[in-house]
C-alpha cells in the first residue's frame, strides 16, 4: 500500500538523510521473505552471493531454499574490523550475482566505513553485481556521528533491508522492506521485476500497513531504552574485563551484542555448553557466526543490567579458573 511506503520513505529522509520515493520501496513480511525476493530476482539456481564472514548464520538456510550458493570472504580484524578487498575479489567468479554487508554486521557491531562503502559500490558496479546492504540495526549506533546509510549516494545497484523488528521492538507486526537505489536504468528493471515477485505473494497484512507510520513515529522511546541498556552493559563489561587479563573485547560500534576473546583452551562450543550447565549462563558460541579460530564468544547486551553483570561475572571466573 502506498501509505506504508510513504510513511517508511519519509523515515529514511527524517533518521537518515536518504531521498527515497515510494516507489523506490517494496514490502515484505520480513526481511527474511525480503531476502528471498532478492534471491529471486538476481539469481537463478546455483548462482552465488558473497557473504562476510563473520556473520549471522540465517543467510544458509536463506541460500538453500533459493537454490543459491553462498561464497564468504574473510573480515579482517585489526584494532576494529575491516573488509579485505584482496579476499572479496578472490571470491567472486563468473556465477557471482551479488555482494551481501551488514551494516552494522551481526555480531561483531562494526559498520562499512565510508571509504569502504565507495570502494564496495566500485567493485560491484566494475563486475555488474547488486550490493545488498543488511540495515536492521542501522539506528543503534554508540558512534557520536550519524552513521549513513548505504543508499546514499549508491553508485552501483543497492538494496536496503530494514523493518519494524528492530527499528520499533516489533518483530510480531511482521513489516519489512528493501529499498532500492542506484543507476536509475538498473533500478527501474529491478523494481519492475520486483513487484512481479511482491505481487505474487502480497504478504504484508493491511493493518499493519496502515499502523506503520504510526509505528515508526512511535520508535523513538524504545531505541532509547535500548540504547540506554546496551550503553551500561558495555560499560559494565569493561569494568569487569579491566580486573582481569585473561579475556578481551572485540571492538563494536553498534547493535545489540559484543564478542568476547577467550582463552581457546576448549572449542567455542565445549565452554558455551560448560556455562550453561556449570554456571547457569547462556552465551553464542563463536563458530555460530563463523569465527574462523575457537577463543570467540558472543553476549547479548540487552539482558537487563543485574542479569548481565552477574553473568558477565559467571563467564569471567568460569574462563579466568
């Protein structure tokens, strides 16, 4: 409906500086259905997308209903993470259909640099991919500076996935989108292409189309209590990694996890298990996100404050004996 596409372009122009029309904006019911029209429209069976890594492990299964193969490209960390375009380059072939980034990844909380963004969209637009930018969290950034959204300025083919899920907390209202930007001769065919592929499912439900500007308008106090929780859960873990020094934490810029370095005396799987049965304290493995060495795991900063710290303590005296 175009009131909800109307409501969610004028967010993108008021949280983001991003001049999007309606039409630019196709719905979904989420981003994983968002994902599988992507799929749809870029690639045919056994085509491939390049993924970073690490990442979130829903892009598997996402893949394989598609018929498409997933190719990763190693980030490399370095006093923050990075994207090694050597890496990237050496992935990408003659099936290769598109490059996925998550801004900010998922778990690891960094963002495309700006430099990096320019350098993503000239790779892309040399090879005739389509970058897909994974936004959900874009709005958590601990950053000072706006963090800017990869449809801006978009050189070559893009297409931004959000919805309400993270940006409100309201993952059951089931609305999402991609937003479509670029060359305008690209985007015009993708977009055509793009309703076929809508129009045969028409998944997103009225009401809640007609509730979304509603719904965005309303966004503001919830990022702010998130915001809030996982600002003093950061700084609570500082405070108990600084009175130990066998554990670090990775750098994160954003979003709603931080990944811890722990001693790799045991597979990431063996200690995650040994917490939750010796220390009652649930934590991600690393290998979940594909880490590519053991010594990783992930917490969740939106635990409430007294049940993070008393786990953080667990996981420190657990890793620390």
């Amino acid at each position: 409906m175009a009131v909800a596409r109307e409501a969610v372009a004028d967010y993108y122009r008021k949280q983001h500086g991003v001049a999007l029309a309606a039409d630019d904006l196709v719905l979904a019911s989420g981003t994983s259905e968002a994902y599988s029209f992507l799929f749809r429209l870029l690639c045919n069976a056994g085509d491939e997308v390049i993924i970073p890594a690490p990442g979130y492990p829903l892009f598997d299964f996402l893949a394989d209903i598609c018929d498409v193969k997933l190719v990763r490209f190693a980030l490399v960390y370095d006093h923050g993470w990075q994207i090694d375009f050597a890496a990237l380059a050496a992935a990408a072939t003659e099936r290769t259909r598109a490059v996925i980034v998550v801004h900010p990844n998922n778990p690891t909380g960094h963002y495309v640099r700006r430099a990096e963004q320019r350098q993503l969209a000239d790779f892309c637009r040399e090879r005739g991919l389509a970058l897909i930018a994974d936004e959900v969290f874009l709005d958590f950034s601990m950053a000072e500076n706006r963090v800017e959204s990869l449809l801006k300025g978009a050189r070559a083919l893009t297409f931004a996935l959000s919805g309400l899920s993270k940006i409100c907390g309201l993952p059951q209202m089931k609305l999402a989108w991609l937003a479509v930007s670029g060359p305008q001769p690209e985007k015009r065919e993708a977009l055509a292409r793009l309703e076929l592929i809508a129009d045969a499912y028409l998944s997103a439900a009225t009401p809640v189309q007609l509730a979304a500007r509603t719904l965005l308008e309303m966004r503001g106090p919830f990022q702010e209590q998130v915001m809030q929780r996982v600002g003093r859960n950061l700084c609570e873990l500082d405070r108990q990694l600084a009175g130990q020094n066998v554990s670090t934490r990775l750098a994160c810029d954003g979003g709603w996890t931080a990944v811890l370095r722990v001693p790799a005396v045991q597979s990431d799987e063996a200690l995650a298990l040994a917490l939750l049965k010796e220390r009652s304290v649930l934590v991600h493995p690393g290998h979940f996100y594909d880490f590519a060495r053991p010594g990783h795991m992930v917490v969740s900063l939106i635990v409430p404050e007294p049940e993070f710290a008393q786990g953080i303590s667990r996981v420190l005296a657990h890793v620390s004996g």
